[in-house]
C-alpha cells in the first residue's frame, strides 16, 4: 500500500520477496506515495520477475509510469495490470477483494479496504457421524463449504457445520481528513492503518495540509468499531511516535504507532 521512496529497500530487508503474487494500491499522486514505484518494478526486473503484478491507484498513475519508464529506459520482464481506482470494488481475487472510496485530500485521494472472503462454519464429526456419512473424501467436501450426496441422499454442509465464519478486513486510510464516509466504509475493520500526521495540538496544521490528528484517528477508529488502530505518517518535526500514541489512547485505547518492519497479527473476527 503506497510506495515511498526506497520502498524496494524495505521489500528487501524484510523477505516480503520481490516474485511473489502482488497487488500495489497506490492513494494518491503525491511524491511521498508514488516515488518508489519506478525503484520497486526495477528490481523487480532485476531479479527476473515474470508475474504479472496488480496495480490500483488513480488514473493519472499510469501515464506517470508510462513516461517516467520511456524516459528513464526502463524496460520490465513481467506485464502490469493496472486498475484506475474508482469507489467500490477495485480488485477480487481469490479469497480476498479490495475496495476503495474517496478520501479528503489536498488531490483526488482513495482509501482501501482489504476483505478477506469468509470461512465455512465449524465443522462437527459428532453430526456427520450420526447422518451415516463416512469419514474421508466426504467429510472434507461438506468442511470446504460443498453438498454431498450419501445413499443418494443429499446432504448440505450447513447440516454438519455451524454458521459460516467471516474473514479479516483490514483499512488503510492514506493522506486524509477524517470524515463521517470514512468511519462508516471502515466500519468494524479488523485492523485500520490510519494518517496521524500531526498531534492533537498541531490540529489547524492538519485542517491546513489535509490530514489528520492522532486524535482525530482514534475517534474514526472509535466511531467505525474497529478492532485495532495502527497510527501512520508521523510528521518529521517529532521525534517519536510514543506521544501521539500517548494521545489517541485516551480516545481509543486499542492502538499502537507503526514502524519500519512492524508485524501485526490480526486475529479472526469473533464469529
Ligand atoms: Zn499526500
């Protein structure tokens, strides 16, 4: 999500491993988000890449890749499918979409949203076993969500599973003022990365440069239920994270600062 400069660096330091199935979603046309693009597929190409890579993000990046690549020489070895993003669906593949919808940004700016398809239900041996339907071959089909037939009988998975599961959700705000579309397309998210630009006290710098308080943040994570909030986008002229952390706590207390490398597990929703 985004590529800053040197983002190929980072892909390299933390084993994310530079031939693996991709989707880059990209939030605006901004230099800090776009930049490390270029640097990105470069080193994709270097290391011989030949997947074709998924690319989502606003229209005008494409004609920026078209002529930044024919200028610079730059030749890749896989192909680009690349998405204009538009609110809604942008991207289904399989066990997972992503949506996107607008964003409050100095330039046309988009926030994702990552659905991860939901699970079938908890499988129960005891119920199988008492509708006369052998263990093996059978019992798989009925956990993978399919009808089986038995002494031509039919027999549906919701008979020997319980409700199905939903998946993980997870939000990714880019450079935005907080808004009321924004807390309700985020809505119960399992973990939503979100612009903390500035301090609750530096806010009319944030109303200035469109971005948001760590505070502000906290109160969409508050509003929109989610489970988890990852504060982002520190301005340089702090020194550490911690007291915005400090701040948004106060709001909304299930929030840690992201960093370089940072791993996050996100749990299951409670089904
Ligand atoms: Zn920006």
């Amino acid at each position: 999500m985004d590529c800053g400069e040197g983002v190929q660096r980072q892909v390299l330091a933390h084993s994310i491993g530079l031939g693996k199935d991709m989707v880059v979603l990209v939030t605006h046309l901004h230099g800090d988000h776009v930049t490390g693009l270029l640097g990105l597929l470069q080193t994709m190409s270097l290391a011989q890449r030949r997947k074709p890579l998924d690319l989502v993000g606003p229209p005008q990046l494409l004609r920026w890749l078209q002529v930044t690549s024919k200028l610079l020489h730059v030749g890749l070895t896989f192909p680009i499918r690349f998405t204009p993003v538009k609110p809604g669906v942008v991207l289904r593949a399989p066990g997972f979409r992503i949506r996107a919808a607008r964003a409050v940004h100095s330039v046309e700016a988009y926030s994702y949203l990552i659905e991860e398809s939901g699970r079938p239900g908890v499988f129960h041996p005891e119920k199988a076993k008492a509708l006369g339907i052998p263990e093996g071959r059978l019992w798989s089909a009925l956990q993978k969500g399919r009808t089986v037939s038995v002494h031509g009988k039919k027999v549906r998975p919701s008979a020997v599973t319980g409700p199905p599961r939903p998946g993980r959700r997870i939000g990714y705000s880019g450079d935005t003022r907080p808004s009321p579309r924004l807390a309700r397309f985020f809505s119960g998210c399992d973990l939503l990365i979100f612009d903390s630009t500035f301090r609750g006290s530096d806010g009319d710098k944030a109303v200035v440069r469109k971005h948001s308080t760590c505070i502000e943040a906290a109160e969409v994570a508050r509003k929109a239920k989610v489970r988890k909030l990852v504060l982002t986008h520190f301005s340089a002229r702090y020194t550490s994270a911690a007291p915005l952390v400090k701040e948004a706590r106060k709001v909304f207390p299930a929030v840690m600062a992201a960093s370089d490398g940072l791993t996050v597990e996100v749990d299951y929703p409670p089904s």
